[in-house]
C-alpha cells in the first residue's frame, strides 16, 4: 500500500479519534440551526440575503481602500467602479431584500452543489473511520437538493432558500455527529489496554 497513502489515513483516524467531542459539539449546534432554518424558511432567506448585502458592502471599502492604496490612475478607476457597483448591489439588497431572494437561490443552489462534491470527497477519503458513509450520503443529498431548486426556479425563491439550506445544515450536523461518534469509539478502544474489559456477572 502507498505510504503517503497510509500517513494520511493515520491523520484522519487520529483527528476523529482526538477530537471528537469538538466534532460532537460543532455538529450539534449545526443541526439545531439546521431545523430553525427549516421551520422558518423565508425568515432564513431574507436573512441570508441581507447578510450578502452587507459582505457586498464591505467589500465595496476592500475596493475603496484598495483604489487609494494603488498607483495609477488606471487602478483608481476600476477599484472605484468595482466599489460603487459592489456598493449599490450591497444597498440594493439590504434595502430590500426579498428581490433579492432570486440571486440568492442561485447562489445557494451553487453552494450546495459544492458542498456536496466536497462532502463526498472528504467521505470517500475517511473511508478507514466508522461511519464514514454519513458524509457521502449527505453529499449525495446536497446534490440531488440543488438539482431540485434549479428545476424548479424562479417560483421556489420565496421559500427554497431557507428550507434547503436549513436541510443542508441539518444533514451536515448529523454527519459530523455520526463521525465524531465513530472517532469515540476508536479512542475509548485505543486507551482501553486489552484484556481490561469489565466482566459480566
């Protein structure tokens, strides 16, 4: 077997196994998120679109402050126009941001589509750990949700977002979950000395 292959299959034990009560808890927390997103879709996809409207505005002052920092005129001019288009998009969709629910859809429906081929991957490469196929599954689902929201755009925006992203958390939570119980498992077996197993009555 390949040694790189091998060194990586140790880390990813040892990582499950040393720091599954993180892995535990960070899941928890994201499955609970998870199920508020589902009961309140369209609050999480007003949300959600409001919060992309600020990172716009705050990258309309990275382009401010990156047209004062340059040399040349020609830089002034297109990090100032980027920061006045990033700007007007940011306002546009804090101003109002249920317009903005459509662009957020595609926006979401590409987040989970990566999410998904990046979970799969990351599942397909923990094979060695238990419970490994929890990130392939909820990989697979991603996928098959964007392929759901695409099909059915524009007339899901309304409520899509939140209740698609809040299932998507709430798989993703579970996953972590299942791995960090798995990695549990592998620490209690590797600091238990064999033979010290309490016995049956």
């Amino acid at each position: 077997m390949n040694t790189e292959y091998e060194s990586g299959t140790e880390m990813v034990s040892n990582t499950a196994a040393e720091g599954w009560r993180g892995m535990m808890g960070a899941g928890i927390v994201v499955a609970v998120l998870g199920v508020l997103a589902i009961l309140f879709p369209f609050v999480t996809g007003v949300s959600l679109s409001i919060l992309l409207g600020a990172a716009l505005v705050v990258g309309s002052l990275v382009h401010v402050a990156a047209a004062f920092s340059g040399k040349g005129w020609t830089g002034f001019v297109v990090q100032g126009l980027l920061a006045v288009l990033y700007a007007v998009a940011g306002i546009s969709l804090m101003a109002n941001p249920v317009v903005g629910l459509a662009t957020l859809t595609v926006l979401v429906t590409a987040f989970l589509f990566t999410a998904g081929v990046f979970e799969i991957v990351m599942g397909v490469r923990a094979r060695p750990e238990k419970n490994w196929s929890g990130l392939v599954v909820s990989g697979a689902l991603a996928l098959v949700l964007a392929g759901l929201v695409w099909v059915n755009f524009p007339a899901s925006a309304a409520w899509a977002i939140g209740l698609l992203f809040g299932v998507k958390l709430l798989t993703s939570g579970l996953a972590m979950v299942f791995v960090a119980m798995g990695g549990r498992e592998t620490a209690r077996e590797t600091t238990t000395p064999p033979g010290s197993e309490p016995r049956g009555a």
